[in-house]
C-alpha cells in the first residue's frame, strides 16, 4: 500500500510514518511536511526501514498542490493541527484526489465540519473519511463502543484525559490546547447536543497510576461523534486536566484571552519562546485515560471501566498507523463511503490487539491488574 502522512514531520505524525515504514504492507510512504528539513531528517533516520521514503514539501493552505500530493495514494493519513483549521482543507482535497482518508483530528469544530459538509461527498463517491483516530479522540471512542457492546443498553460515557502540556511538543499542540480550553465545548446532555463553556464543568477523577486529578470538560469531538454513531447514549462528557497548571488556563479561557483563531496564534507564540524544552528525544510524561459508560443489562445497572497509561506521541500516532493500514485494508465495520468517527468503522478489539504489540495496554481497574486485550 502507498500512504501519505501530512504532517509527517511532526510530533504524532512522524510516529506513524516510524509504525508504518516497518510494517509488512506498506511500500511506499510519502512524508508531506512543510518544514523539508524535518522531513529530511526523519526519512534519513528511516533510511533502513523496509517501506521506501520520499519527501514531498507541501503548503496545506494550498489546495491545488494539496490535492496533487495526496493523488494516487491508497490513504490519507493526516496529524496535520491545528485541526480546527486543516481538517476541513485536508477531507476536501482527498475527496477531491479520490483518496481515503483518516486523521488524528481532536478539534470539535473540525469534526463537525466535515460530518456535515463532506459526508455526502464521500457516500457519492464511495470514499471512507475516519476522523480522530488518536488517543483521544480515537482510543476512548473505541473503548467508549467496546464497553457499551457489552451491556444491552448504554446510557451514559464519561471519558476523563490526563495529559501533562508538555507530553507533546510543537506548535500544533499548544493551539490545540488553546482551542479546546478557549471557546465553547460541546456536551450530550438529554439526547441533545449542547455547547457550554469550556472549563464549565469539573470533576476530581481519579486515574490509573497518577491518582485523583481535577479535569474540565474541553473541546474535543467524543461528544459530537459518539451519540451520532451509537445513538443509544443519553449523555456523553469528556473532560480533562494537564496536572496544577490547568486552572490557569481554564481561568485564561473563561477570560476570552484565546476566543479566536487570531488569539490562539498570538498566545500560541508566546508560550512556545517562554515555555521549556526538554531535551531532544528525551522521554515525555505520560499521560492517563479513564472510560466509565454506564447503562443497563439484563434489567440492571451496569457500570463498567476501560483505563490506561502511555506517553502522548505513541498513544496518538500509533492508533493513526494502525488506523491507517487497517482502512486500507478495509478490515472496518462499514463498508459505504462517508465521513466517520472510529467507534463507527473499528472493531475495538483488533485495534486494542495491535496497540499492545506497541507495549500499550488497557485495563479494566484502575488497579491496572486486569487486562482487556490478550497478545
């Protein structure tokens, strides 16, 4: 299989082209970046890797040469952000190349978008479009569908991220995270999708590993997607915290301070100069998610938990190449074109088998005693 990764030279999306240049059926991988040089770097490292490697320089504002790049490729794999921004784009121009495509998209907005624009696009023309296929969105929404198939009705999914600001590196993260605490969040309350302010509602979670932590709901896609595609759930809340910084930027947020796109650059920037570093390729933090989906079976009340540890680049970029291969091979759950979220094209367990092959596994306590996938 022939796959670009736009924005390959990235953070997240140069740990899917690491997955997917060992992997027996991949030949080709075209690693799309703006920065050549990054690019350069990661295909050089890669040099050995059995998939072959080319580089191909590419401005995602630029749809011509977009849609060129992406032409003749099997898929799309996008870890492009800000999403809010390029998701839109990046589905259009795979539609427009005839291409499928799947991304990490995180941003509610971005999601949305392409649900209700590109949608028909896609059944028309028989295209699979899988948006968030990362840790969250991507690994909770699976484990959101896993948990409910176990029950006879699934009621209610709260998903709980912890994830310290600096497990992640670049400047797509940081918008990302100024996005998702800066501008209203969207919450499935009733049978009813609602916006609320982000940093609305709050709660101390408790996670596996790092203890109780306090979280609030942001501005990711669980919501808008989940009830869409299992449309058995009454309400569905996704919340998150980054560890003691957060309040502050809650705080920022209910302030206006990164409302729009223009403030989220500005503040963007500044953090990037005033933030530390680590050192280049040193371990990151890792991060926690917590799954709870309550409901009923055999007439009664059911509450059941899926949980885990990982660092955030191969929690995210190792679900989009396994996301990636297995659209290509169409081992999903659908088989008509359309615009989809992971809980609606992946079989969990498959996905669950193939992260543990990574050394990430998921737990049904949060003792982390009882594991769900078997190798």
């Amino acid at each position: 299989m022939r796959v670009i990764v736009l924005g390959g030279a990235g953070d997240m999306g140069s740990k899917a082209v690491e997955d997917l240049a060992v992997h027996p059926d991949v030949e080709t991988i075209t690693i799309a970046d703006y920065n050549e040089a990054a690019a350069g770097a990661l295909a050089q490292r890669l040099a050995d890797a059995p998939a072959a490697l080319r580089i191909h320089p590419v401005d995602a504002n630029d749809h011509n040469a977009l849609v060129e790049a992406i032409r003749g490729h099997d898929v799309a794999a996008s870890a492009l952000g800000p999403f809010y921004h390029f998701e839109p784009l990046l589905v259009r121009a795979a539609l427009e190349a005839g291409v499928d495509y799947i991304s990490i998209c995180d941003d509610w907005l971005g999601a949305q978008k392409i649900l209700d624009e590109y949608d028909d696009a896609a059944r028309q023309q028989g295209r699979i479009i899988i948006s968030g296929m990362g840790a969250s969105p991507g690994l909770s929404n699976v484990g959101v569908r896993l948990l409910a198939t176990e029950m006879d009705r699934p009621r209610k999914a709260t998903i709980a991220v912890y994830m310290p600001l600096e497990s992640g590196e670049g400047m797509a993260v940081l918008k990302h995270v100024l996005f998702a605490y800066g501008n209203r969040a969207p919450t499935w309350r009733n049978g009813t999708l609602e916006t609320v302010p982000a940093g609305s509602i709050a709660a101390d979670i408790q996670f596996p590993k790092f203890g109780r932590i306090r979280a609030w709901n942001v501005g990711h896609t669980e919501p808008v997607t989940i009830p869409r595609f299992l449309p058995d759930f009454e309400e569905v809340t996704l919340l998150m915290g980054m560890g003691p910084g957060t309040r502050l930027f809650v705080w920022m947020g209910r302030l206006g301070l990164f409302s729009t796109p223009k403030r989220i650059d500005r503040v963007a920037s500044f953090l990037a100069r005033v933030m530390p570093t680590g050192e280049p390729g040193a371990p990151k933090p890792e991060g926690a998610i917590r799954i709870d989906v309550e409901g009923e079976k055999d007439g009664a009340p059911i509450r059941l938990l899926a949980c885990g540890t990982a660092e955030m680049r191969p929690a995210t970029g190792g679900p989009l190449a396994i996301g990636t291969v297995m659209l290509a091979k169409r081992q999903l759950l659908v088989t008509d074109g359309g615009v989809y979220a992971p809980e609606a094209a992946f079989a969990p367990m498959p996905v669950l088998r193939e992260l543990l092959k990574q050394g990430i596994q998921t737990y049904s306590d949060l003792e982390m005693t009882r594991p769900i996938a078997a190798s």
